[in-house]
C-alpha cells in the first residue's frame, strides 16, 4: 500500500513556504475569543477539500481541540464516522482537515501543502473558537495517525499530546520544543498495518526516547472500535 502511494507523482500546486516544508505550524491559541458556534462547521478554506470544525454542543469554555487526520483515500467526514458521538461525550472540538491529495505530503515525499491548510485551519479555528492552549492534540488513524506523529514531534511547542489509531511509521524529524505525550492503539489482527511491525515497534521506539506513552491493544483488525475512540479522546480531554 505505502509502495503504490510512493509511486503516485501527483502534481504540487505553487509554493510552500520554508516553515511548511519543516513541518512547522505557526498557528496558536488565541486569547478573549468568544465560540460563536457548536456542532460541524465547514470551514470554507477549499472548495473541493475543506476542512471541518465540530464544537461539543455541552462543555465549558475553554475546550480542548484534538486535529484529526483521514487515512490514504478517506475524507474529513470519514473521521467523523468512527469518532461517532464521543466528541459530544469527551468534551472535546474536533478539527479534522482533508490531505490536498490521496494522502499527507510526508507519507510520498516531503512536507509542503498539507503543513499549509492545516495550518490555515488551525488559524481559522482559534479566530472562532476559545481553545485551550494547554490541551491541543494532533491525531489520526492509519496515514493520518503516522503524519500526526511526525507533526507532534516537530510541533511540541504546540501540541501536548498525540492520539495515533492503526499509525504505521514514524517519518524522521527534528523535535521542537516541550516533550508531548502519545496515546497509541492498534489491532491485533490488523492486515494492513501489522501490529508487530508498527504498533508495537512504534511504541517501544518512542519509549526508548523517553516520551510518556499509552499503548492500547485491541483484538480487531485496521480499525478504532468505539471503547478506543472514546480512551483516545478522553486522554486528550485530561492533557
């Protein structure tokens, strides 16, 4: 799978700047922002690919925000669909973006436009919404999982915590800023992402670098099973 998106040449389209092509988002917490809004939002950053805002429609100001990234060839809504109504349970806003192709620039190649609309978004995001500072995570599931590792490393002066569902890798970076912390989960009899081969060494890699990690097991196959969805989400919310 990760072989025939390495050959997929898909064009870029203009310039990235030299912040996006580190994998740096510049994007922060703003203060005395009022949330005007609860439930999905579409964000009106792209016609075609936009990214989506849903606000918990019960939790006290300031709420903490959890950027959640599709797999290869799934969408925004996709998320939406295995997260189901465990935002509205956690408390916790969900941004989910689309990748500007078939998956994130890092998993083919090298950093770029992804960086860019996530970045965007997330500028978008705190314009609108009262986000805890101290409680911002990056997750995923699948590609999104392994690129929301990558940018959870790079981006510690940002992200406290990083939620990785079924990650297969992690793409080597430089680490910035404050240690986050990692809640990894991954199927047992997963046939894509083989748990030996990824979760587990992906874990254990981590640990060896002394970052604090939480390693859920599952019996189940490329998946997030609603008990895990709502653990993942629950740990961010306690960051």
């Amino acid at each position: 799978m990760v072989a025939s998106l390495v050959l997929d040449s898909a064009c870029r389209h203009g310039a990235t700047s030299p912040a996006a092509r580190d994998g740096t988002l510049t994007a922060r917490p703003q203060h005395l922002v009022t949330t005007s809004a609860t439930g999905q939002v579409m964000l009106g950053l792209d016609r075609e690919r936009d990214a989506i805002l849903q606000l918990p429609k019960e939790a006290k100001s300031p709420v903490p925000l959890l950027v959640m990234l599709h797999g290869a060839t799934q969408s925004a809504e996709d998320m939406f669909w295995y997260l189901d109504s465990t935002p509205d349970e956690t408390g916790v806003a969900v941004l989910a973006p689309n990748s500007r192709d078939t998956t994130w620039d890092a998993i083919r190649g090298s950093f770029g436009e992804d960086v860019e609309f996530i970045n965007r978004a997330l500028v978008r995001v705190f314009e609108t919404a009262s986000i805890d500072p101290a409680r911002v995570s990056i997750g995923g599931f699948s590609d999104g999982a392994s690129y929301a590792l990558a940018l959870g490393l790079i981006n510690g002066d940002l992200f406290s915590g990083v939620v990785a569902f079924s990650a297969g890798f992690v793409v080597d970076n430089t680490p910035h800023g404050k240690q986050p912390r990692f809640f990894i989960s991954h199927g047992t009899r997963d046939h894509i992402l083989p748990i030996d081969r990824c979760g587990r060494r992906i874990a254990a890699t981590l640990k060896a670098r002394g970052y604090q990690v939480t390693f859920r097991e599952f019996e189940g196959d490329h998946e997030i099973p609603p008990e895990i969805a709502r653990e993942g989400l629950s740990w961010s919310a306690s960051l």
